[in-house]
C-alpha cells in the first residue's frame, strides 16, 4: 500500500470518528427540535423539556446566572414576636401519621395555639442542625423558600400578615388586620381559607436556586415547597389538627399580599391549618 493511500486511510478514519462523536454530542445536546413548535403545546410541559439536562446546561457559562443571595429574608425594624419553645405534641408515630393524613377543609372554632403554631412552624422550616440544616431537604442547602403566615385565630398572636424567621424561630409582624377575606378571594371562593386560624404561604426566591443550577432552579424549588408541604401535614395530623394544600388561587393577588414581585420571588402554595 503506498503511503497516499495510507494517509487517506488516517484521515477517513479521523473523519468518522470525528462525525461520530459530533453525532452522539448532537443527540444528546440538543432539544427536540419540536420544542415550543406543537399547537397548543403545554407550556409547562414544554418548561419541563426544555429544562432538561442538555445544550443550555453546557453553553450555560454563556448566560449571566447572577451571583449567590442570601440564604434568609430580613424585614429590619419589624416587631417580632417569639415562639415558645418547639414540642413534639405527641408520640404519634410516622408511619400513623402518614396512614391518618388526610387534607381537611373543615375546621372546629377553636383559635389554635402559639404551641401549636410554634410545632408547625418548626416542621415546615426549622433550623435542626450545623450550618443551618433544616427540618425539609433542599437542593445544595440553599433553602430558597419563605414562609409566612396569615394568622386569623391564635391565642396569642394579634391578626395579620408576618414572615417566619427561622434562626430565630420568631414571627415578624408585616401588616395587622385579618386577611382571610383576601385569601378567599385569591383562591377562587375556596371559604375554608376564610375560616382557618392559620394559612401558611410558602414563596420562592429563585436567585438562591438560579446561580447555581441554572435552568433547573424552578424545578427545585417546586420540589421543596412540597417536601414543606408534607412535613406541616405530618406535623398537624400528629398534633390532631390538618392542613389542606391549595394550588389554585390567583398568583398576582397572592403576590401583592404578601408585597412580593412574582418575578424574583414568588407564591407557591396556600397551606390553611386548623383543628379537627
């Protein structure tokens, strides 16, 4: 064999290999290409493939992701009111609990208490462990949820809007009134929220998430919100209380509630807690 035909041969290999490995990039990397193109295409569909692992997350150093916020939200010169001091209610095992759960709409008269409070709060977004570990998992520990509450009936505590601080395990006092009303409107006419001692409403801030995962975050921080909304459903039942998650409400409404943007951070979900 002559030495042209051997470098033909070289570079006909070279080539292959070459238009192999572009081809196993190409089907790996790229969206479909019918992504954002199917009439009356679920858009949350289509946000769930799009965020998939693939062509954004490689050219993702391209895009400006911002840098790391804080990991808590402060209201400076807010009056803050302290929790008593967080007890297990009962010895009420996990695996009864989760047998038990059930989301409940109905609710007896009685306010809740501040013990009662101070366990749920505890469960949805307590502070357990070194470096701010918490009660719910989180991808990387960055904890990009917030936690306020509506407290309508609970001995103790003044009606109106606060923010759960969780270091501190305190409330912080937002706006006084009722706002149950405003709730109920939000969320279509759903009345129970009207009617429950507390309603807790669980926001995102999607920067915690955003800097470091990117297209992903949104996912993440729907999946914590719900870690959440489990744990205040095991907490409640085994304090004899029960929760009902809500998902339908008007997000613009809640959003000005609690005097957020709905951009950088968000409404997720409605938790109302009472007793049985």
């Amino acid at each position: 064999m002559g030495r042209r035909e051997r470098n033909i041969s070289r570079r006909s290999v070279l080539g292959a290999a070459g238009v192999g490995a572009t081809g196993f990039a190409a089907g790996w990397l790229a969206r479909p290409a019918d992504v954002g193109c199917l009439p009356g295409e679920d858009l949350g569909v289509l946000y769930h493939r799009a965020s998939s692992p693939g062509f954004t997350d490689v050219l993702g150093v391209l895009a400006d992701w911002g840098t790391r916020p804080a990991r808590t939200k402060e209201y400076p010169g807010a009056v803050r009111s302290a929790l008593p001091p967080v007890s297990a209610p009962s010895d009420l095992s996990v695996a009864r609990a989760i047998e038990r759960r059930r989301s409940l709409r109905d609710y007896a008269s009685r306010p809740l208490t501040t013990p009662e409070l101070s366990w749920l709060l505890h469960a949805a977004a307590g502070i357990t462990g070194p470096g701010g570990a918490r009660t719910a998992p989180s991808a990387g520990a960055q904890y990009p949820i917030e936690t306020y509450v509506v407290a309508n009936r609970v001995d103790g505590i003044e009606p109106g809007l606060y923010h759960y601080a969780p270091a501190d395990h305190v409330l912080e006092l937002l706006r006084g009134g009722t706002f149950g009303g405003d709730l109920v409107a939000a969320a279509l006419g759903q009345e129970f929220l009207g009617q429950a001692p507390v309603v807790l409403v669980l926001s995102a801030v999607f920067q915690r998430l955003r800097w470091r995962y990117r297209e992903r975050a949104y996912r993440y921080a729907l999946l914590e919100a719900g870690h959440i909304g489990e744990n205040v459903y095991l907490a409640a039942e085994s304090a004899g209380l029960g929760a009902c998650a809500v998902g339908a409400f008007s997000d613009d409404a809640v959003n000005r509630l609690l005097e957020v943007d709905g951009v950088e951070e968000a409404a997720l979900i409605l938790l109302p807690v009472g007793p049985r």
